[in-house]
C-alpha cells in the first residue's frame, strides 16, 4: 500500500508538470494557428493568382500521376510480345502526359513566385507604415538591427515559406489520394505495408520538429543580435575609429558570431539525425514491400508491369508521406517569422492625434504641471512638475545647465514622447488633439545635432512638404542665412550633401536645419542651443529674419547667455524644475541662478579674452 500511495504520489507530481508542458505546447499550436490563417488572408488581393496556379498544379499533378501506369503497360506488353499497338500507345500516352505534366509544373511555379513577390511587397509596405507611426520611445527601446532584420528578413522568409509549404501541401496531399486509389486497385496488400510509413515518420516527426523549432527561433533572435553590433558599429565608425574601440567592437561581434555558429551546428545536427532516421523507416518498408512481392505475382495477383508501377508510386509515396508529415509541421513553423512581424504590425502606437486644424493659430504653448521621464529610464523624472507659459509672438527663452531637461521640453513640444503627469497645450488644447501634419507644421524645432539626411539640399529643406516651390525654399534660405553659402556651391540647391550632411560644415547644417524649419512658416519655433553654432553674424540675420513678419511664439534654448538677454521673458531650468523667471533686468535684480549663471559667464569670457 505504501508503495502503491507512494507511486500515486509520483505519478501526480509528475503528471502535473507534464501536463502543463502540454498545456503551453497546445496554446502555442493554437496560436501559431491563428497567425496562419491571418498570413493566409494577407494573400486575399493575390486570389486570381493563387487560383491559376492551382490550376496548373494540379494540371501537372493529374498527368504526372498516370506515367508510371503507362510505363507498367510497357512492360508487360514487351513480355507478352505481340501487342505493338499497345505498345506504341502506352509509349504516346507517356509522353503526353509528361508534356502536361511539365507545362503545368512550369507555370505553377511562375505564378506562385509572381504571388510570393506582390505578398512581400506588400507586407514590407505595411509593416513599414506600422513602424513609421510608432513613438520615439519604441525605437529607443528596441534595437535597429532587430526592426531592420525584420523587415527586410522575416517578411521575405514568412511570405517564401508560408506560400512555399502551401504548393507542396496541395501538390502531395492530391497526388497522395490519387495514388493510393491507384495502388489500392493494383494490390490492397502491398499498399497496407506501405501506408505503414505514415504512424512511423509521424513519431520521428514529432520527436524533431519541436527541437528544430525552437533552435531556429534562437538562431533567428542571435543573427538579429550579431547584426545589430555591426550595424551600431559601421554607423558610429567614426567614433570607433577616433576612440580607438576596433579591438573591443571586433571581439562583441566575434562572440556573438559565435554564439549563432553554435546555434547553426545543432540545429544542422538535430536535422541531419532526423533525415537519417527518416530515410532508415523508408528504405526498410521498400525491402519490405519487395520481399512480399514475390508471393504476391507467383499467386497471380499482379502481373510483373504492374507490380513495376506499384513500386515507381511506393517510391514516391515514401516521400509524399514524409513531405506531408512535416509540412503541417514546417507550415506551423514558418509562421515563426510571422510571429514577429505582425507583433510590430499590430502594435498601437502610444499617442494617437487628434483632427483639429484651426485655420488661426496664435501660438500660445502651455506647459502645464508636466512630469516627465523617458521611457528606457521610467525612473528617472526628467521634468517634475514643469510650468511654462510661452505667450503668442514673443520671445522666451530657456537657460540652464546642460542635462537640465531643455532639449526634453523641445522634445515634448514636438509629441516625440507623452508626459506622464500634466498636460501641453497649444492655443488651449492638447497637443495630440491637433492633427498630425498640421501640428508639425505649426511647431517646428531646429534641434541641437541638426539632423540632414542624404539627397540634396533642396530635398532637406522642403523635407516632408512634396509640393514646396523653389521660390519657397530660396526665401527660407535667405531668411537662414543659407542663401549665399549655397548659391556659392557648384550645383546650388542641387548639392548632395551625402549621409548625415556629412558634406557639410555644423554651421551650414544648422542652417540648412533653420531654413527647413522656416519654410513652414511655423506659428511656434523652437531653437534648441542653435545660436551656439552659429557665427555671429549668422545669428543676427537669423534674428533679423524672425523678428520681421507675423512673428512666431519663440523659445529659444540657450547654454550662453549673451543671447537671452533681449528675450522677453527668461526662464531658468535645472534639475527638472523652473529655478526663476522674469526679464533680464528683474532676475539681474533677484541675485538668484541667473545672477550666478551670468557671473560666470562673464568671468569665463574675461578669462578667455584675457587668453587671447
Ligand atoms: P539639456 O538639453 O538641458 O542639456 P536634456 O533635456 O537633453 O538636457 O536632458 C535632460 C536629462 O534627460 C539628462 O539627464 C539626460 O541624460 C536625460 N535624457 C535625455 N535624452 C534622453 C533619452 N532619449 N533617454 C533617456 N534619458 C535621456
Ligand atoms: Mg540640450
């Protein structure tokens, strides 16, 4: 009784965790399920396609089918000897059908990678527009290798693969049925012993293809992790090259080659044992089948062609099982890179905006009790609390330490990240109420590290506006200070500035970056430290050009205090928090930060003076 109580007790132990490993296995089948089925519905706009090479499949599958028949009928009237009718016929019917065979073969092939093309296009636009719309915090969050090996990787092996297994599914599971009618009217024996191949490799299937999956899966996530160490290295060469990192970037990359080396060679082993195996259970069943051939045509019940046809279709009938075993398996699988790529096609981004476009906007922005921390470092508040009125037309300007959350508030302005706590209003509303484009036509940024991209500087400055006139571009850049810079260049307007702007100075960059911005005519202009990069007389033009016309709502960031000081009004920041604000002369007055900033301002460019 002890024994018994105690193998109970074992059993359910045991039990339980097995069960529950099944459990997960069966929510995870259940899952890939459903992604299949939402795979197979992207296919819907391909659905004339799909059903011509159908067709043709199963052209080629039908004809296919009948040449061993034919080649028995061969056979058995060379024994006999006399039938050259038949003969000849049989040898007529064999070539017919392999023309058919082959022409339906061809096109469904065709057709099937004119399908796979159209879906990845298809996919990859999709996917694309899903990435686009998500918040800055996403991207800080996952890696750019992992979004770009997606893209460009799992669509194209989920599309391949899904609509690949497909075509071999339909192709074997018809030619399966047919022939096991056909070798059921030849020898019902025979084709039991065959049909024996199907609950064997069932269960060296099953042993393999969870392990397969789960190594692929692996291998998948460390090539997106190798891919993403060189990525990161090749676009900061520079910084590898001048802090002379090459040892320690090369040694990463290394390891993690590594690692998807390993990977590689026990996924390649696991399916070079499971081919083995496979191949074993089928060569022993065709021994099988041949030694009890014998009894089989002695006691008449198969002449010699017709025992050579049933042997053609038991060859291809080995295969068609273990095809058919381990597509539902790979079909499964395959979805694997599916998995990942509607994860970022379903995701929601986190701020969705709004449909006001006023035709009037006067430009008054409202930070209200604003607490802030960004998303890759939730504990850190960055902004605690942060009130800021910038009054429709005038000039405010934010200074501070470096590290004390102005850039963050250009950033906010911008919706590139939501607040946590308090709101941002512009002209009452909140920022995510207006609507996109409109929004980021009002409230421009000429941020800090002025972003170029690649393509000339006509394209930078009327990035994001298709239908801007050169007119357009030209006043902004005069208004910027651009214009003579650029007229001086060899193509003008049409000069590529290569990746990054890397053609150009950080002054002219800046500038380019505020004609960008001006083009807008923006009703809010941020100019994040942009004063610090520009030559005097750049700043005075810049200056110039914004006080003349409607005049935007300013704010300008600044780390040098020599060109607040017109501001009208001035806010000091630090630690997350408004420090003081007032005019030049009343926080001069007050003695508090910005009397000590100022200080040292001055000291410092004594000082330098002095050196020189
Ligand atoms: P400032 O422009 O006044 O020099 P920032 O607004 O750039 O300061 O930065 C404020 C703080 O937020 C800094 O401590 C900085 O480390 C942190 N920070 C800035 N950008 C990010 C980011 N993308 N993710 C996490 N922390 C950031
Ligand atoms: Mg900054």
């Amino acid at each position: 009784a002890v024994v018994g109580a105690l193998f109970w007790g074992l059993r359910a132990a045991a039990g339980g965790a097995w069960e529950k490993e099944k459990k997960e296995e069966k929510e995870e089948k259940q899952r890939s399920r459903e992604l299949l089925v939402r795979v197979l519905r992207l296919y819907k706009p391909d659905a004339v396609l799909l059903l011509g090479a159908f067709s043709f499949l199963l052209l080629s599958v039908l004809c296919g089918m009948f040449i061993p028949f034919y080649t028995g009928k061969v056979i058995d009237s060379l024994r006999t000897g006399q039938h050259e009718q038949e003969f000849l016929s049989a040898i007529l019917f064999i070539s017919l059908y392999s023309l058919g065979s082959s022409l339906g073969a061809g096109c469904r092939g065709g057709l099937f990678l004119c399908v796979i093309a159209s879906f990845t296009r298809r996919v990859k636009l999709r996917l694309f527009g899903s990435l686009a719309n998500q918040e800055i915090g996403f991207f800080e969050a996952v890696k750019t290798g992992q979004l770009t090996t997606c893209l460009s990787d799992d669509t194209t092996l989920m599309s391949r693969t899904v609509a690949l297994n497909i075509n071999v599914l339909l192709r074997t599971l018809i030619l399966t049925l047919g022939m096991v009618v056909l070798m059921l009217s030849l020898s019902w024996r025979l084709t039991l012993m065959v049909l024996l191949e199907a609950p064997i490799t069932g269960v060296i299937q099953q042993l393999y293809q969870s392990r397969h999956q789960r190594l692929s899966e692996e291998l998948r996530d460390s090539v997106a992790r190798a891919n993403a160490a060189a990525n990161e290295a090749v676009s900061g060469a520079w910084l590898v090259r001048s802090f002379h990192a090459e040892r320690g970037e090369a040694r990463r990359y290394g390891d993690l080659l590594m690692d998807t080396h390993r990977l590689k060679t026990s996924r390649d082993t696991v399916r070079a044992l499971y081919l083995l195996a496979r191949r074993f259970s089928g060569v022993s069943l065709q021994v099988a089948v041949l030694l009890c051939s014998r009894q089989v045509v002695q006691r008449g019940h198969m002449t010699t062609g017709s025992l050579l046809t049933f042997l053609i279709y038991q060859g291809e009938m080995g295969d068609n099982i273990r095809t058919l075993i381990s597509i539902v398996g790979n079909l499964l699988t395959s979805v694997g890179a599916a998995k990942k790529v509607f994860e970022y096609l379903d995701r929601k981004p986190q701020c969705t905006m709004g449909t006001l476009a006023p035709d009037q906007l006067s430009g008054h922005v409202t930070f209200d009790h604003v607490t802030f921390s960004y998303p890759c470092q939730p504990e850190k508040q960055v902004l605690q609390d942060f009130s800021l009125d910038l009054r429709p037309g005038k000039v405010t300007a934010l200074v501070g330490p470096s590290g004390g959350g102005k850039t963050t508030c250009a950033s906010l302005l911008q919706t590139l990240y939501q607040p946590q706590r308090g709101q941002i209003l512009l002209d009452g509303q909140t920022l995510c109420s207006y609507q996109h484009h409109y929004l980021h036509k009002k409230v421009t940024v000429v941020s800090q590290e002025p972003e170029i991209l690649s393509g000339s500087i006509r394209d930078n400055i009327a990035y994001g506006l298709p239908d801007c006139s050169l007119d357009d571009i030209q006043e902004a850049a005069r208004k910027a200070n651009a214009h003579n810079f650029i007229s001086q260049l060899k193509k003008g307007y049409d000069t590529e500035v290569g990746e990054r702007g890397g053609q150009l100075s950080k002054s002219e960059k800046q500038r380019v970056a505020i004609a960008r911005a001006l083009v807008r005519h923006p009703r809010v202009l941020i100019l994040d430290e942009v004063t610090s990069s520009l030559d005097t007389d750049s700043e005075i033009k810049v200056q110039q050009a914004l006080s003349s016309g409607p005049a935007p709502t300013l704010l300008v960031i600044a780390h040098s205090l020599r060109t607040v000081q017109n501001a009208d009004h001035i806010v000091v920041i630090g630690q997350g928090r408004v420090q003081e604000q007032g005019s030049h002369q009343q926080l001069m007055a007050a003695r508090g930060s910005y009397y000590n900033l100022w200080e040292k301002h001055q000291s410092s460019s004594v000082a330098a003076a002095g050196h020189h």
